[in-house]
C-alpha cells in the first residue's frame, strides 16, 4: 500500500503541473530570462523531488522487513558523503548562479532609461514623472504636507517641472525602457506588475530600482506584494502601455510640480479670503 501511496504522489504531482490551471500571465516586458530561471528551478527541485520519491518508493519495496532479517548499522559512508556533497553543490550552485546573471542585468538599466518615481504609502501609489529637463528633482520626507505630497524640495530648480501624478494611474511608452526608483514614506511596499515579471520592495529611508522594457501594450495591474497593514489588499493601482502618440496625450494632461504649487496657492487665498468675510 505505501509505495502505491508514494507513487501515486509522484504521478499526481507531475499530471498536476502537466494540466495545472494556474499559468503565468502573458509576458509583457524584456524580462523573458526572469521566466527561464523559473523554469530552470522549477525542472531542478522537480527533479529532484521526483527522484527522492522515487527512491523512497524503490527502498520500501527492495527492503521490506523479512523474517530472520536485521538492517544493517552503518553510521558513517564516506563515499555517500562525497557523492552527496558534490551533487548538492552542483545543485545548489546551478539554481544560484542563472539567477546573479539576471539580477545583473535587472539592475543595470541601459543609459536611455527614462526614471519614473513610484511612491508608496499606506495604502496607494502615486508617481512621478522628471518633465522636459529628464531630471528628477530631489525630495525629503520633512518637506510633506497637504500641499507637497511627495516632500518635494521647492528650491531645487530641477522639481520644478517634475510631472505630478496622485491618480494609481500610469501610462508608459511601448518600447522605451523606463527606470523605477521606489520610495515609501510609512512602511514597506513592493512594485509589482505580474505581466513584466518584476518586483522589488520599497524600503523607507532609501531609493531601490529596477527597469524594465514594456513590450506588449495593453493595460495592467499594479499590485503591492509586501504585507503593509489592513489595506495591503486595496494597494492597487494600473498601468497602460501605449504608442507614442497617446502616450504623449496622456502626458500632456499632466500637471507639473510648478502649476499644481500655484494652485494651491490660489486656493489657500481663496480660503483665507472666505474666512476673513465671515
Ligand atoms: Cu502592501
């Protein structure tokens, strides 16, 4: 009965993942080496798991107790050691060594990649867009209040025309490699569009990046992948990617850091003004 059991696990796990439900969403990035080094882990433990069962079952069948029969006390094989030392290292250092070469490249973006600022708190995502300079202007956490959601620092003179985005809503152009630079300014968060197959958390007190090449266009949501409290769930924002023309009109619509501070001026005044007449 227990190597029937056993097998039948091996069979069913492999028929599961043969017929599985569960696939990856299309791919909508240059990240293609980050799914081959899921594969290659996947083949690796799979592997390996279905030789362990394997031998496990073959043990239970070849050494089934006998009448009259003692197992042998065996408490050191320096051979086996050797052979399992060497095999787990290869194994080890096949499942590591794929996934350095492409971590290289995930942190390395090419020179053209345009930075965009993704801002997480609890529990949304804003952006942040660098204008016509291509520069982002420098930002602290001191300088955060109703009217300067993102701390900008409104004496640095690249802010100014920094492009201001508070809906979850951005837009990327098909194509053109972009760099994230993620910032929380509470707790932990983590950037994570399924279809580009990458992510990275956001660490209060630093800068982490990435970059991608958005490939395929279409529209895609963006999730937080880091447990970040009771709205974790709600933490959801979307992304389009398009041509270069809507792209551009969608850019356009935009406020920069500028208008939108000569706004707030104009309603604070106007505040001020409505309580003086009453
Ligand atoms: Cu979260």
């Amino acid at each position: 009965m227990v190597p029937f059991i056993l097998l039948l696990v091996i069979v069913g796990s492999v028929l599961f993942h043969i017929f599985t439900p569960w696939y990856s969403t299309p791919i909508a990035s240059n990240w293609s080496n980050i799914d081959k080094t899921i594969e290659l882990t996947f083949w690796m433990t799979g592997g390996v798991y279905v030789a362990v069962l394997g031998f496990m079952t073959y043990c239970v069948i070849r050494f089934r107790s006998k009448e009259g029969h003692r197992a042998d006390y065996e408490p050191e094989s320096k051979k086996l050691e050797i052979i399992l030392t060497v095999l787990t290292t290869i194994g080890v250092a096949g499942l590591l060594a794929p996934g350095l070469i492409v971590w290289d490249e995930y942190v390395s973006p090419p020179e053209d990649a345009m930075p965009i600022e993704a801002m997480g708190q609890q529990w949304y995502w804003s952006f942040r867009l660098p204008g016509e300079d291509g520069v982002l202007g420098t930002t602290d956490a001191r300088n955060i209040n109703a009217d300067n959601p993102f701390g900008m620092n409104k004496n640095d003179p690249n802010g100014q025309d920094d492009i201001l985005i508070e809906g979850d809503d951005l837009h990327l152009e098909l194509e053109k490699p972009v760099k994230f630079l993620l910032r929380s300014i509470d707790v932990l968060h983590n950037f994570y569009v399924p279809q580009f197959r990458a992510k990275m958390d956001l660490v209060p007190g630093m800068v982490t990046y990435y970059w991608i090449r958005p490939t395929l266009a279409g529209g895609y949501e963006i999730l937080c992948a880091e447990l970040c409290g009771v709205g974790h769930h709600a933490m959801r924002g979307f992304v389009k990617v398009e041509g270069k023309e809507d792209y551009k009109n969608w850019l356009d619509d935009q406020s920069t850091f500028k208008a939108l501070q000569e706004e707030a001026k104009l309603e604070n005044k106007e505040k001020l003004a409505f309580h003086k007449s009453n």
